[in-house]
C-alpha cells in the first residue's frame, strides 16, 4: 500500500500540474475548451493539496485513527487517489466541473 501511495503521488503526481498524472491536465483543460486564464486558476486548484501537505501532517498527528498516525491517512488519499485515476479515463464524457474535483484528489 505504501509503494502504491508513493508511486502514485511521488512519481506520478509529482506534486500539482507536474508528473506523469499531471502532465496531461494541459490538454485535458484544452479539450475542454477553457481559455488561459480559466486554464490558470484550474491547474492552482489542482495543486492546492500539494500545498495543505503541512496541514495534514498536523492533522494526522494531532487525530490517529486506531492508534495510528500515518497509516491509514496514506490509505485514504491512496484509494482516492487511485478511484480518481481510474474514474477519468472511464467516464470520458464527464462535464468539467466533476472531471477538475476528480484532478482534485
């Protein structure tokens, strides 16, 4: 599970708009037809879980779920992270709006 979670927000993720998952967001916006600057404010929002990182780390340690601190916070994130993955490509006519809370997580 930990090489699972690693894989898929390390190296695939690469934090927000970079890496092999984040690569694609670009022409995914412009598929979708969305202007520069529409296109802007969607890749921040896509990187604002990058960002909260500290916050979690807070909140993980201050709350544990059944004694433990990390674990089942990565199993979280990894399974919506991989449910994510996994909606995108099947659902292909998904609006934009369900499609930027799925590049979300």
């Amino acid at each position: 599970l930990l090489l699972v979670h690693g894989v898929l927000k390390g190296f695939c993720g690469g934090g927000g708009t970079a890496g092999l998952a984040g690569t694609p967001v670009d022409f995914l916006l412009r598929e979708f037809s969305v202007d520069a600057s529409s296109m802007q404010v969607f890749s921040a929002a896509v990187f604002i879980p990058w960002s909260v990182k500290p916050v979690m780390g807070f909140v993980s340690d201050a709350f544990p779920i059944c004694g433990y601190h990390r674990l089942p916070y990565f199993a979280l994130s990894t399974v919506a992270a991989l449910v994510s993955y996994i909606a995108l490509p099947l659902f292909p006519s998904l609006p934009l709006e369900p499609v930027l809370v799925l590049l979300f997580v």
